[in-house]
C-alpha cells in the first residue's frame, strides 16, 4: 500500500485488516517523522517496524506489520 500520510488513513487500514485478515502488511510513503510516535500507527494483533525518512525532506518512510502469530525480529545489516 502506498499510503501518501498514512496517518490520516488509518482508519481505512484498520477496516482492510479486519476485511482480509493479513499476516503481513508493507506501507510505503508512510510520511512518519519523530512527530508521530509508534501508537498512533499501532493495529492490534501486530508488531510493527518502521524506518521514517529523516525530517528534512517530506515524504518517504515504510512500515511493515507483521501479525504476533509470526515471530519476527528485526535485523539491521553491519555496516
């Protein structure tokens, strides 16, 4: 999903999720900065990671929800 502020869709993924029952959601163009803290963005039943574009530009960002029925973890490649 390509979500141009995702904020203010929220509640439009909110009825997706509860119409297809995913395991995974990818958000890109997520809009997200330092303004907007994990529990705005939270949907129950998910863990969520996000990587937000740094507040000097607009725009960017990707979420990606993954379902507490799988065991994910995060893992940030060395640099």
């Amino acid at each position: 999903m390509n979500a141009r502020s995702l904020v203010s869709k929220m509640d439009e993924l909110l009825i997706l999720v509860e119409v297809y029952k995913p395991h995974i959601i990818g958000i890109t163009e997520s809009w997200g900065n330092s303004d907007i803290t994990d529990s705005e963005l939270s949907i129950t039943g998910f863990n969520l990671f996000r990587r937000d574009r740094p507040t000097t530009h607009k725009g960017g960002g990707v979420l990606l929800y993954v379902s507490d029925e799988l065991e994910a973890v995060e893992w940030k490649a060395q640099s």
